[in-house]
C-alpha cells in the first residue's frame, strides 16, 4: 500500500487522484509544509511525499510519472515519440501554468511581507490567460494526448482549479469544458471525498 504524506488543497491532490484511476489502495498521512515529520524524508519540507516500501518520493510530477510508468497506465510508454510529446505537454504546463500561478501565490501571502509585490499579479494574470489558449490550442481530442487521459490531463486540470480559485480569468470554452469533463470522473469526486475526509479533523489549510 502507498502511503502519501500531504495535507488538503495543494499538490498532494494530483498523487491522490493519480491513485484513485490507478485503482491502487493508499493510506493518507496528514502533514503540512516543513512539519518536523517531513524532515526524514526530504531536506526541502515540501508536499507531497510518497512512500513505497519506506522510500520517500517527492515532487508531485515525479510522483506521477513513477506511478504511470509502474503501473502501464495513463501515459504513453517510455522511450516513444508519444511519450516525448506527452512530457513537452507537462513541461509546458509546469512552466506556463504553474509557474505564473506559484509565483503570484508567493505574492499574495506566502513570501514574508516585505517581499511581496503585489503590483505583478496584474502581469501573471494575463500571462496565464494567454498560456491557457496556447495550451487549448494542443488538445488533441477529449484529453491531451488524445482519447485517453495522461498524466498531463490531471496537471493541467488542477493547474485550473488554482487558477480559477485565485480569479485568474480562463476564457476559452473548450478548456473550460474539458476540465469541467474530467472533474466528473469517478476518480476526481473520490480525490475530492478523501480532500474532505483529511481536512475534517481541522479547519487549517496548507
């Protein structure tokens, strides 16, 4: 059984709804960022982490990727011109998405005070916006790569829901449709019902 080490509503979604269409049994340990039960694991005190036989996994699209390739499921395999593909997909998510998204985060309320520069969360707005029409305009069918989700689908998905939750405006239809779709699978409303299972205990969030 896989135990992942993370807290509700940040990048430990992504391993628990990876899980969840892998059909893979878990256990959940509640932790937030730099907590003194992290330190074991990775000197970074990031989430999430996960465990496989007692080795500590980190970086959630590393996670995700191991459990695609271990599993033969949600990814085009190693070594194919698909695959390459599919890993410029995820780059380009993780630069394009992420990336402005994080970084107005951190100006919002995570970087100390005195470091914060409010003013350029105007820029990374309309620099997500922008990057989101790029990312559209590679859609290859229902999902990403196709007619079968991967592993990019549940990043650029969840890269949404930030955005969306922090009001960064996502106009194009289609995105917005094909992340509408995916937030219906049974996978995505099970992530969502451990999400809330974790975080009943507390009203803290990472």
């Amino acid at each position: 059984m896989y135990n992942v080490i993370g807290s509700a509503q940040n990048r430990t979604f992504r391993v628990i709804w990876m899980l969840e269409e892998l059909g893979q049994t878990y256990q959940r340990t509640d932790c937030h960022p730099h907590a003194a039960l992290l330190k074991p694991h990775t000197p970074l005190g990031k989430l999430p982490v996960l465990l496989v036989d007692d080795q500590p996994l980190t970086d959630s699209v590393a996670i995700l990727t191991y459990l695609a390739d271990k599993h033969g499921a949600l990814t085009a395999p190693a070594g194919t011109l698909e695959r390459a593909r599919q890993d410029g997909i995820t780059q380009q998510i993780m630069d394009e998405l992420e990336g402005p998204i994080w970084t107005a985060t951190r100006h919002s309320f995570i970087l100390p005070p005195e470091r914060r520069v409010p003013a350029v969360k105007e820029s990374l707005k309309w620099e997500v916006a922008r990057n989101a029409e790029k990312l559209a305009q590679r859609m290859q069918g229902p999902f990403l790569m196709g007619d079968r989700i991967t592993v990019p689908d549940l990043l650029a998905v969840h890269c949404l829901n930030w955005a969306m939750a922090a009001k960064f405006p996502i106009e194009n239809q289609a995105l917005l449709d094909y992340a509408a779709s995916l937030r219906s699978r049974d996978a995505y409303r099970a992530t969502l019902a451990s999400e809330k299972a974790i975080s009943a205990p507390s009203t803290e969030r990472a």
